[in-house]
C-alpha cells in the first residue's frame, strides 16, 4: 500500500493550490490578543499578591487591636472597653476567616486555571 | 532559531510570537479549512490555536518538532469545532479512480486549477482532505501524522488510500461537470 502513496502527480496537485490566510488583519488581530490575554494575567497576578498582602496586613492590624484595645483602662460611652473584649474578637476572627477562604478559593482557582490553559 | 523566539515567548515577550505567527498561519489555516471546510470557522480555528499554543509554549518539551506540536493543537480545535457544528462528513466509499483526467485538467489555467483542487479538498470528507495535506503538502511522515491525529498507523494508511482514490474521483466529476457546462 505504501507503494501507492508515492503520488508525485497528487504532491504537485496539491503544491499548486496551496491556501493562504486569506484575511490580511489576521496577524495584528492575534497580536493584540495575546498582549491583551498577557496584560490581563498579569493584572491578576499582581492584584492576587496585592490582596494577601493587605489581607496579612488587615489580620495583624485587626488582631492587634482585638487583643490590645481591652487592656486600655478607657470607658467608652460608659462601657468599659475590657467588656468589648471577645465580641471584638470574635468579629475580628469572623472576618480573618470569611476573607482567608475567598483568598484561597481565588488563589487555587487561579493556579487551576493556569495550568489548565 | 525557533528555540530562540520559544524561549522568548516562556519569559513572556509577546513579540516573539510574531515569529510564530508570520510562519505558520497559512499552513494552520490551510489544516484548519481542510478540516471544517469554512473561511470564517477555519480563521476562528486558526486564531485559537495560536491562542493555546502562546499559552501553552511552556509544556512544549522539545521531543517533537514545534510545527508537530502545533500541528496537533490545531487538529483538536478543529474537529472539536468540526463537532460542535456538527458537520462531520462520512459518506461511503464511492471512489475508484486513481488519476486525473489530464486532458481536461491540462487545458485549464492555473488559477482554475487551484481552484477546482480547492473545491475537490472541500468535498472530500474532514479526515480524507486533512490526511492528504499533511502526508503530501506538508510531507509529515506516518509517524508524525500518528503524533497529530492521533490515529493508529493503520488508519493513517487506510484513509490516505482512499483520500488519493476520493480526491481524483471528485476532482474528475467537478472537470466532467464543467466540460458539460461548457458544452
């Protein structure tokens, strides 16, 4: 059978009709394609660093305050700011956690969808 | 020199894919037509293969030859597409002729040529046509026909058969139709 595809006259055929891309903005098309799929992941990645910065930043701060305010010796409004002790906490961890997962969850959709693509 | 421009397109210049772009888009259309038969579908085809190949450069391992890997890439988009549209073409065999009528083709001009091989390859079904562009336009052994498509070897050499016999048998009825119109 191999013996049969030595077909010079199909090869010429074929050579003589060889197809072009016939649309002439192709290449600048695809070009601002890929600088604008290349921006966008930067953008991502960078704005991804961004928030697990201030996410670290926002939980120091945001801890600090929980554990370091009660031990004022300041009323506030009458209320002894020693009695806002574990609401404050607890608001505080609520929130550290609500933003942790959303982080993680972007985070490893992220790297999903980098190495998927 | 292509190790080069990959290189340059892993650390993210994208201008280094212009390269890629300027070399193999007629041959990526060219696969892509061959297979969904269409100018706008086969340019959408193209542009996403370059779109996956520029994303995906860095899992090029370099066993194969780019345009293979590239190849490839383009085959799957286009009968993903091909699906999608469901325009598969599986007809029966029908063709027995293995030679063009020489004395009708000889006569034409070379753009007539062109364009009644164009026809032939549009008529012709999306595995027959793809099989001929690649093991007779751009001379990929059987191996790397095996790489792209994926099909077994035996396949390959079963559908080249009949893709010579369907591509002379079309080719001739589109000459025979024309004669007769002249006439």
């Amino acid at each position: 059978m191999m013996g049969d595809f030595n077909d010079k006259r199909l090869k010429e055929l074929l050579s003589d009709s060889k197809v072009e891309m016939p649309f002439s903005d192709f290449e600048n098309n695809l070009m601002r394609r890929v600088k604008t799929e290349l921006n966008g992941k930067r953008v991502i990645h960078k704005n991804l660093r961004l928030s697990w910065l201030f996410f670290l930043l926002g939980s120091v701060f945001g801890l600090a305050i929980s554990i370091g305010l009660p031990t004022l010796k300041v009323e506030l409004a009458g209320w002894e700011l020693q009695s806002i002790k574990y609401p404050l906490m607890t608001i505080v961890l609520f929130i550290i956690i609500w933003q942790l997962e959303g982080l993680i969850k972007l985070t490893v959709r992220n790297r999903k969808f980098r190495s998927m693509s | 020199m292509e190790e080069l421009y990959i290189k340059k397109v892993i650390e993210g210049d994208e201008h280094g894919y212009r390269y890629f772009i300027q070399r193999y888009q007629d041959m990526a259309f060219s696969i892509a037509i061959s297979v969904v038969k269409d100018e706008f579908i086969a340019e959408e085809v193209t542009q996403e293969a370059f779109m996956k190949a520029f994303e995906k450069m860095h899992t090029f391992k370099k066993h194969s030859k780019f345009s293979t890997w590239f190849y490839r890439i383009i085959v799957n988009i286009a009968f993903r597409r091909l699906d999608k549209e469901k325009k598969w073409k599986n007809e029966p065999l029908v063709a027995v002729e293995d030679s063009v009528d020489e004395s009708k083709f000889d006569t034409l001009e070379a753009d007539e040529r062109k364009f009644y091989i164009n026809e032939t390859l549009k008529l012709m079904s999306a595995n027959e046509s793809l099989a001929l562009r690649l093991f007779y336009l751009e001379e990929l052994s059987l191996n790397e026909i095996k790489d792209v498509t994926g099909w077994s070897n035996s396949k390959i050499k079963v559908v080249i058969h009949r893709a010579r016999k369907s591509f002379y048998s079309y080719l001739n009825s589109l000459l025979k139709e024309e004669t007769r119109l002249i006439i």
